[in-house]
C-alpha cells in the first residue's frame, strides 16, 4: 500500500502583519485546494491559542473554509482541544462541518499541554480529565438527533450530522487515562506518539468495557518534510523558519511529555541531524516513501514557521507533481 500523503498547515508566522497573515491563510486554502486535485490525502490542522505569532486559534472556522475549498479531501483536526468548548456548540458546530463536508472531517479530541490556554477560556487545567469525559459524552449523545437531559435542564441539538452514527471522532493522547476514556466510550484512539503499550492497554480496556475500537498509530520515527531541488541551500536558508516552529512547540510541552515531533534541537545543525524536520529531494521523498522502514505516511509541512509563501508553494508543487505520481 502506498503511504498516506499528509498536507500540514498551521499558519505559524512569527512576524507577521494582517495583510500578510491574510494573504497567508489565503495561500493555505489555495494550497488544500491544489492537494485535493491531485489525490493528496489528508489536509490537517490543529488548535492552538495565545500563542503571539497566529498558529492556529480558530480551527473550526478554518475546518470549514477547507471543506469549501475542496471536494475530495479529509479535512483532520488533530488535535481539537475539546474541553476549552462549550459541548452543546462544540456538537452543533460539529454535526455542520460533517454536513457541508459529507463525512470528511475528522477531529482528534485532546488535552493540549499549556495550562494558560485552559486559564485564557476560564477553565479548570487541574479539571481538564472531567471536562473532557462530560464534552465527549455529550457529543455522542447530542449527535442521536433526540431530546436528552444536560445539566439540569432537556436540550435538543441540530441538525443531525451526514455521518452515522455519529462524525468521525478519535480520542488523542499519550496517557493511560486518555486509552481508558476512548475504550469506555468506544471510541478509536489516537496516540501523541508509537506507543505500542498503550495500544495493547487499549485493547485490554475496550475487552473490559465490552466496547470495539481500533488505533489510529502515528509511525516509529515521524518527520515533517519540505521539499527542494537543492536541501543544502534549503537548510541555510529556510531552517530557523523549521526550529522557530520546533523550539515554540518544545517549550509547551512538559517533562515526560509524549510526542511524534518532540524535539530537543537548539539550533539548525541539531534540528538537522535529529531527523524529525527534513529537508529532502522529489527523488529522496520517493526513497524514503518505497525503502524497507517506509513511514506509513508522508507529511508536507509547506508553511512552516513562517515559510514564505512562494517557496511553501515550491515545496508543494514538487511533491505533486514529482512524488505523487510516482507513488502511483
């Protein structure tokens, strides 16, 4: 089987003005637009707020732009952080984006790892457990289309969303409790990194609760890519754009923290030789996509760390047009 094709977009640009930054989320569209003409699989996003340099704070409302832009496509959330929304919105907004998008969006419903995002929404970051298990419960219950009782009162969400029985919906997270929560409600799991463990804990779980589910498993090593006619040049020129990214994402997350593109780099060089970011050639994404540890899936990053835009669209178009066709 091939791999799935990955666009990631994100709007990271640490300077930013409100032209720029809409020229930039206009790119975006243009770039998912692009992907989903030539049989890329996935575009995926994520939430993220407070952060000074636009990374990506209204993914619902970016999610839908996507769905409008495309045709083909799934639109991934990943990860949606579900307890910093109202649930009775969250389920509306939701059972939306299904309808416009005919079933193509996916969220991945996590935690996040900054306290000050959960203390921006008035939230309680100690109480982040309990407010996930009461969004989640409620999703699934509003998305059966009846009356149903919600903190002390009987409300009615609509419409029913397109997806039956509900929009597809994982559970993310590197934590037992996360496993525990996906399998009680029979929901897939969405690991933050290869975590084999976890997935056979998991499985226990869901034998214990009586429920199904599969794993959604990000790969052994997972790598961000960029692609370029001439990498050395790439690496001078274009790198700090890939730490910027690699260092602010580093900074949120905690000791023990367990993730697919944790990195430790403190400069260029380092961020280089540790391989999670990678500037590669059409023919070297071919290698790495056929060779015998190939990843399960490929992902372009065009935008990343405040990439300018033209050599985003570079990267893009030798993917499409020169690796695409021959992973066919």
């Amino acid at each position: 089987m091939p791999p799935v094709t990955v666009l990631r977009l994100n709007l990271v640009d640490p300077d930013s003005s409100p032209v720029s930054c809409a020229a930039r989320h206009r790119a975006a569209l243009e770039m998912a637009a692009h992907a989903d003409a030539r049989g890329v699989t996935t575009v995926q996003t994520e939430e993220h707020h407070a952060t000074g340099d636009g990374w990506m704070p209204a993914p619902l409302v970016f999610a839908g732009a996507l769905l409008g832009a495309t045709r083909r496509i799934a639109v991934t959330l990943s990860a949606l952080l579900t307890p910093l929304h109202d649930p009775l919105r969250l389920a509306e907004d939701l059972a939306v984006l299904d309808l416009l998008g005919s079933g193509r969006l996916i969220t991945v419903a996590g935690l996040g790892y900054r306290p000050l995002e959960y203390a921006a929404f008035g939230r309680d970051w100690a109480g982040r457990g309990a407010l996930q298990d009461e969004v989640l419960e409620t999703l699934l219950t509003a998305w059966r289309g009846e009356p149903f009782r919600y903190r002390g009162r009987t409300v009615h969400v609509t419409p029913r969303p397109y997806t039956r029985p509900h929009p597809p919906l994982l559970v993310g997270g590197g934590s037992r409790a996360a496993a525990r929560r996906a399998a009680r409600l029979g929901l897939p799991l969405f690991p933050s990194a290869h975590l084999p463990e976890l997935v056979a804990y998991y499985h226990e779980r869901c034998a214990a609760y009586g429920t199904e589910g599969w794993v959604q498993q990000p790969d052994a090593r997972t790598c961000l890519l960029h692609l370029s006619e001439d990498p050395e040049r790439a690496w001078e020129r274009y790198g700090p754009h890939l730490l910027y990214e690699a260092r602010t994402y580093a900074s949120w997350q905690p000791d023990g923290a367990r993730s697919a593109v944790r990195s430790a780099a403190r400069d260029v060089a380092e961020l280089r030789a540790e391989g999670v970011y990678r500037i590669v050639t059409p023919q070297e994404c071919l290698r790495l996509a056929q060779g015998p540890d190939a990843p399960g899936s490929l992902i372009l990053h065009p935008l990343c760390g405040g990439m300018p835009v033209d050599e985003g669209w570079r990267s893009l178009r030798l993917f499409t047009d020169e690796v695409l066709p021959g992973l066919e």
